[in-house]
C-alpha cells in the first residue's frame, strides 16, 4: 500500500511515466579485441586497514557534499563535530577550527597486473601508479567523477604532506614544467570553501604497466585537510570526460583520454566488493565477472561525467517510474537517490528513520533489509539489501552496534542523483570511452 501510496504521490507531483532511455543488449561473445594498441592490464583492488572506523557513515556523506561544492546541512555538520571530537580523543588531540553549514540549512602495449588498496569500509579505492623516470610510485584514488590527475609533491607544504608519499618533478628526467612555459594552473574548490591548487607538469605515468607520455600531472602546493588526514592516498587519478579538468587556462587530457589508443578496447570496467578483492580492468571485458549480457546506456557528457538516465525504482515486485539523471562515479562511497526512493526503501525497514545525530538514514543493524532495483532504461540493476548495510552508527564496529548507517542516502540539492561504490559492488560495470556508453550486468555472487 505504501508503494501504491507513493506512485499517487509521485503522479500528482508531476512525475508521470516517461519511456525508458533505449538500451542496447550485447553478448560477451560479441566483443572482439582487435582495433587499438592492444594492451590490457588488471588493477587489483584489496582492502586498507589504515582508514579510521569512527563516524564512517557521516564522513562518506561529508565526502560527497565537498567533491561536489555542495554545502552541507546542519544536522551533518553537527554529526560531523561529534566524529571530529571522538577521533581527536582516540588520538590524543584537541581539533582545531570548525565545519560550516549551509546558511539556510538545507543543501538544495602489454599486460600487466597491479595491487590496489581501498580505504576501510570502501570510502576510497586507491592504486599504484608511476610517475617519471625512472618511476616514483603514488598511491592514487581512482575518480570516474572528476578529470584531474593531481598528487602531493615535494612543491606541497611539509605541514600538509607528512606521511603522504610524494612526487618529485625534479627528481624525473622527463618531467617538463608547463606552468613555467605557459602558465598552467589548477584549482579545485571544494563545498566548505577550501581548496586544492597548484603547478602543471607534464611527465610519463604508467599503470599496470602502460605508459602514457607527456601526461598532465598536476603538483600541489595547498592541500584542503580534508585530503592531509588519509595518509593512505597520495592523490587522485580523474576518469571523468576532459571538459572538466581543472587546469587553466587550457584544460588537458585524462590519462584514460591518452591511453584509449593504446588499449585493445577503449574501455574500463569496475569490479569493486564489499571488503574483500575486486578489480579494474582496462582494455579488456572479463566474462567471468558477471552473469549473461551486458546492457549500455548512452552516456550525456555535457557536464563532464559518466551521466546517464535512469527510469526508476522497482521494490517488493512494484515498480515505479521516476525519471531522474544520474552518474556512475567510483570516487563517492554512496548510493545517493532522490528522496522519493530513500524514503519508498526505508518505509520497508521497521526501525528505519533520518537521525539527526548520524546525519542520515540508519536502523537497527538486525534486521534483513529488503532488495533495492534501480531501473536504468528496461534494465534492472539489484542492489542486494546486505550491501546497503554500510557502517554502524552507534559504534565503531558492527560487533557492539545496534545502529546502522545505510548505504543509500537522499541526494536531494544534488544537480543528480549519484551512483557510488555502493552500486558497484552489486553490478558489474564498463566505462566505453570509445562509443561513450556504460554497460551494466549483475555481477557473480561473491
């Protein structure tokens, strides 16, 4: 009755059933290795013990609110002083400055293989790559929402990068300056107003073992705190669309933009997991990893991202349309939805409700909470309700933990809805940079 209650709801708000974007069916069977540079390479992904377990749900919400230069609500930022304040006694200090809100409080030629490690509880997944020559190895946070391959260096404050490793352009005999020869900057400003900035260089980078030259590195000499506090990363790795690289002023390429002719397909795919061993694969579609076909999308790269549309929802064998834009990014831990479904999906949850104290959605972390579909054209993407279980809330670990912080969170004030590691871990997808495309299979039980 709720879901029917809903779909009046929905109709008599204006959103009436629209046709399904088309979509485009394909067997394994049909894709051929042939027409690029013939190189493929697997990134392993394992999982990082370094990342903090305290406030885990809150702090991904945060990360998205800032990756996206939205401000964040009160009630987060309150969530957030609580989580600043336990880790600061967990080690030892007193945190200094604050978190602002919203001020209107609401926020409308080979092959090979490399190891990866995500952050504890799948908040950041990161890879090593290579920097110059001869190689100085980074690890970086792979992004399909941003277009920028930006890490700390030795041009970056000694205060902000202790403990991060870094790269040193002069220490690379093929490193060249572009911000010396002409002026190439970069900035990117982030929803509580810092910023990350600096100088452009150009250098060879390699990862799993194919090499792009002349590729834009873009060195840091001021680094938000939000990236100095996870010694664990060095940087980031952009696999978004060039139109929405930060340098200035004349945006470059992507390494992926630069590798898509080496490759023997000009396409990735993310095979990310719930704590344990996933992958990336480049140039490559691996049939192992997920089951029958592959369903693609057209991609919108107007605004720079993996963008696509998506119909839908479908729970307890209801389905209702509810057209909504939305893009496929790897650098945002969460599911985060238009309101209409969070709250359609936790109305299923007995025990579910928005805590002001945990700054989104959680319930009691017993109960078995029901599959989510997300219709993307006629395609059904099953998020599996074990998957939406994401942190505990109460405490740092699910053993003592009554609450629990779910995996899909309203995205309301979002310019779209955004498909983060949370989708991934449940459906198998490609990134086709040649014909600008997703695919999406379910992927094979883990």
């Amino acid at each position: 009755m709720k879901l029917l209650s809903l779909a009046t709801a929905a109709a008599s708000a204006g959103l009436v059933a629209a046709a399904p974007a088309p979509v485009q069916v394909v067997s394994p069977d049909k894709f051929e290795i042939s027409v690029l540079g013939g190189a493929t390479f697997r990134i392993k992904q394992v999982y990082n013990e370094q990342f903090s377990q305290i406030g885990k749900g809150p702090r991904a919400l945060a990360m998205t609110y800032q990756k996206f230069g939205l401000e964040m609500p009160s009630s987060l930022v309150n969530s957030l002083q609580a989580v600043a304040q336990k880790m600061a006694a967990a080690q030892g200090i007193i945190p200094k400055g604050g978190i602002k809100a919203a001020a209107n409080d609401s926020v409308k030629a080979g092959q090979g293989e490399v190891s990866a490690t995500p952050q504890l509880f799948d908040v950041e997944y990161l890879a090593p790559v290579e920097l110059g020559t001869p190689a100085q190895t980074l690890m970086l946070n792979f992004d399909t929402g941003s277009s920028d391959l930006w890490v700390f260096s030795t041009e970056t404050p000694a205060t902000q990068r202790k403990g991060h490793g870094i790269y040193d352009p002069k220490a690379s005999t093929t490193s060249k300056n572009l911000t010396a020869t002409t002026g190439a900057t970069w900035n990117i400003t982030y929803g509580d107003r810092s910023s990350s900035a600096g100088n452009v260089f150009t250098d060879v980078v390699s990862v799993g073992g194919l090499s792009v030259p002349n590729q834009a590195v873009e060195s840091a000499t001021r680094v938000s705190a939000s990236f100095t506090q996870d010694n664990a990363s060095s940087g980031l790795l952009g696999l978004a669309f060039d139109v929405i690289n930060q340098i200035r002023p004349t945006p470059q390429k992507t390494f992926f933009s630069n590798a898509m002719s080496q490759l023997a397909m000009p396409l990735f795919s993310a095979n990310l997991k719930k704590g344990q061993e996933g992958n990336y694969n480049f140039g490559f579609i691996d049939p192992t990893e997920f089951h029958g076909d592959l369903t693609f999308v057209d991609v919108n790269t107007t605004r720079g991202f993996w963008q696509f549309q998506a119909s839908g929802f479908a729970l307890e064998n209801t389905t209702i349309q509810l057209p909504h834009e939305a893009i496929a990014d790897t650098g945002t831990t969460l599911l985060l939805l238009p309101p209409a479904i969070t709250t359609a999906y936790y109305r299923l949850v007995p025990s579910a409700m928005e805590d002001a104290q945990s700054g989104g959605y959680v319930f009691h972390c017993n109960e078995t909470l029901p599959d989510l579909t997300l219709m993307i054209g006629t395609y059904a993407a099953v998020i599996p309700g074990h998957v939406i279980q994401y942190a505990p809330a109460d405490t740092d670990d699910f053993a003592t933990a009554k609450w629990c912080f779910g995996g899909a969170q309203s995205g309301d004030g979002f310019p779209f809805a955004i498909y983060g590691d949370i989708f991934f871990k449940a459906q198998f997808t490609v990134f086709h940079g040649g014909d600008r495309k997703l695919g999406f299979a379910p992927k094979v039980a883990e």
